[in-house]
C-alpha cells in the first residue's frame, strides 16, 4: 500500500511549510489525483489520518479533487479523455495516445492557523 508513504511525503511537506511560512496547524488539506496516478482514494484518506497523528496536520480535514484524465490522440490530433492508461480513443478507437491529464497527485490548497 503505497498510499501510506505517499500519505508521510505529504506530512514531510506540510512540516516543511510551516517552518518556512510560520503557521502552526493546518485546517484543511486539498489534494488533487488524477485519475492515471496509480492512487487507491479510499487508502489515501485511511493513511492521511494515520499518518497526519503527531503533526501540524493532526485532525484535518482532508479534500480530494479529483481530476479529469485526457491524452493526444495523434491520429485524430486532438485531446480527448480517458479514464485509464491503454484504453483506446473514445472518437477513432487508436491506441496511439499520449497522456496530457491525469497523472497528477499534488497539494492543491492548504487552510492554516
């Protein structure tokens, strides 16, 4: 389950933060996944609070955006979305996509004390 450790690189960089920008607790954490990220949701939420005990982040709120998954058809030459790696064009069926959305796993906004 690497969503745990994915859950204490999340703690390393909201401890980080605080030092730099002197806040002492964060409120609530609003993270971005893509759909083509690799990222089990449910496990990220069931780590966060795990691995936030102890921290700036101990009872946070936690805020998933999830976002949308689109690649470069190169046949069609245009964007078009996908919900998983290595399914087809939803216009022409090619397999020859080129992922543009949808990998991303990142802090999207914080609210701090």
């Amino acid at each position: 389950m690497h969503e745990m450790a994915l859950c204490e690189s999340i703690r390393t960089t909201l401890e980080e933060q605080s030092r730099l920008h002197n806040f002492t607790k964060v409120a609530r954490v609003s993270l971005e996944v893509g759909p083509l990220s690799g990222v089990e949701v449910e496990a990220l939420r069931f780590g966060f609070d795990v691995v936030m005990r102890g921290s700036v982040a101990e009872g946070a709120h936690l805020d998933i955006i999830e976002s949308r998954g689109e690649a470069w058809c190169m046949v069609c030459a245009e964007s078009v979305p996908i919900e998983a790696r290595f399914e087809p064009c939803v216009k022409c069926g090619s397999h020859q996509l080129q992922v543009t959305a949808g990998e991303e796993l990142r802090i999207k906004e914080l609210e701090v004390n």
